[in-house]
C-alpha cells in the first residue's frame, strides 16, 4: 500500500512539473505573433516589433493591456483631474492651456509607462503603426482586448 501512495505521489509530482513547464515557454503575445506572422515584416519594421513584443513579454503584459492603459487609461485619468481643477478654479481652458497640460502631466506619465518596459518612443511608435494598419491585427487587438482601433478594412483604398 505505502509503494502504491509513493508511485501515486511520484506520479502526480511529474505532471505537476511538466505542465509548469509547458507554461513557462509560453510567452504573453504568443498569439499576437502568429496572426503578424502572415505578413512577414522584414527589416526595421521586423526588429521593432520583435523589440517591442518581448521587452512586454518579460514583463508578462499583453499587448492589448499595455495599449489600453498607455493610449486611454493614463491619458483619460489626466484629463479627469484636469478638469476638476479648471472646474474649481472657474478658469476658461483654451487651446494653449491644453497644449501646457499636455507636455506637463500627459506626456511624462506616458513616458514613465513606457520605461517601465524600457521602450523608447520610436520603438514603439514603428511597432504600434506596422500593428493597427493591417486589417488582421486590428481585427485581433479590437476583439481580445476592445480597443476600438481603426478598422483598415473601412477605407476602400487600402488592402493587405
């Protein structure tokens, strides 16, 4: 009976082990790379987007997470507090006081989101176009996360 339990034991100890395995090789964007695959970037725009990808993938963020909060989430909050402010101040905003709260607050926030991947601004600029102008990727990021992207597949002139 004690052999049986240590064979039962052993048993369940080995394909503990090897599913953890299986889970550590797979990377956050797995996905992502498979439907980008189908257009085979190549140069620059290859070596920005693989940059791009597995500096989030080291950190275990998805795509979808990482746009969401760097494009709508910080920039909505900023612009939420802004207002409070104007509003308790009884100030007009015009366009330059926008443009001031803009490069003041917005812009180091995003920034700051961004090292924390260590991405720069180009990296992910050359990345996040070669991503939302291809009617596949938009059509992926869109359903998994609901960005709400533009769908390329709208405007009549340009197909894959």
């Amino acid at each position: 009976m004690k052999k049986n339990s240590a064979l039962i034991g052993a048993w369940c100890v080995l394909l503990l082990s090897c599913s953890q395995n299986q889970k550590k090789d797979a990377k956050a964007n797995d996905e992502l790379r498979t439907v980008i695959a189908k257009y085979k970037p190549t140069g620059d725009t290859l070596k920005y987007v693989n940059s791009f990808l597995k500096k989030l993938d080291d950190k275990n963020t998805e795509i979808g997470t990482f746009i969401n909060k760097y494009e709508y989430q910080i920039e909505d909050s900023c612009y939420k507090a802004n207002k409070k402010l104007w509003d308790s101040l009884s100030f007009y905003q015009n366009e330059t006081a926008q443009e001031s709260f803009d490069s003041l607050f917005i812009t180091p926030q995003m920034k700051k989101y961004r090292e924390h991947f260590a991405i720069n601004f180009d990296e992910y600029a050359i990345a996040r176009e070669f991503l939302v102008s291809r009617n596949s990727t938009v059509k992926y990021l869109n359903k998994k996360y609901k960005l709400g992207l533009w769908d390329p597949t709208l405007d009549p002139v340009r197909k894959d």
